[in-house]
C-alpha cells in the first residue's frame, strides 16, 4: 500500500509529477490506448480474419492482453509510486554535482 509521507506543498507537487512521468506511467498509458485500438476490429471480426487465423478471433485475444498488461502498470505506479525526494535530499544532490564539477569531473 502506498505510504504517507510528510510533504510541504512543492514537495507534493514534484512527486506527483515525479508519478506522472515515470516510465511505467507511459507504458501503461501505450498498451491501454493500442489495447482499446485492437480490441475494436475484434468486436466484429469478419469471417475471412477468423479463418485465416485458424478459428481465432486474434485481435480481440491480443487487444485484450495489452489493454490487460496496460491496467498491471498503471496499478503498479498507483500501488508502489516512486519515493519522493525531499528538498534535504535536491540539496545534498546539488551539493554533490557541484562538488564534482570542481574536483575535477569531465570538462569541455
């Protein structure tokens, strides 16, 4: 189950969009809208696609387990989203970055 943290509202704001641009989020988004986009030819296959797919209505199997495994990511990002970073943690991460760039990272 999803934990509850101590967020100020920025904080909030950018683990929310920290959730919404997750890469689970895009693929669950992409199999749900070319799920749907198979689906709909198989809801009324005509007798030439049932035949030449020996007596199986493919695009509604397979239109159906990518809307399915669509449904599976979106539930895993709402079920266990990405933690959120604090701004502690921005700090300590600048602080880092910083410290490379003078102690002689990679230069141009």
């Amino acid at each position: 189950m999803a934990k509850k943290y101590d967020l100020d509202p920025e904080e909030a704001k950018t683990w929310r969009l920290a959730k919404l641009f997750d890469l689970r989020t895009f693929i669950g988004v992409l199999f749900v809208i070319f799920g749907v986009l198979v689906i709909i030819p198989g809801l009324a296959p005509s007798p030439a696609d049932i035949e030449k797919a020996a007596g199986i209505n493919i695009a509604l199997w397979v239109g159906a387990m990518m809307l399915a495994l669509g449904v599976i990511f979106l539930l895993w990002i709402l079920l266990s989203p990405p933690p959120p970073v604090t701004k502690a943690e921005m700090a300590a991460a600048k602080k880092a970055l910083e410290e490379m760039g003078t102690s002689g990272g990679m230069h141009h």
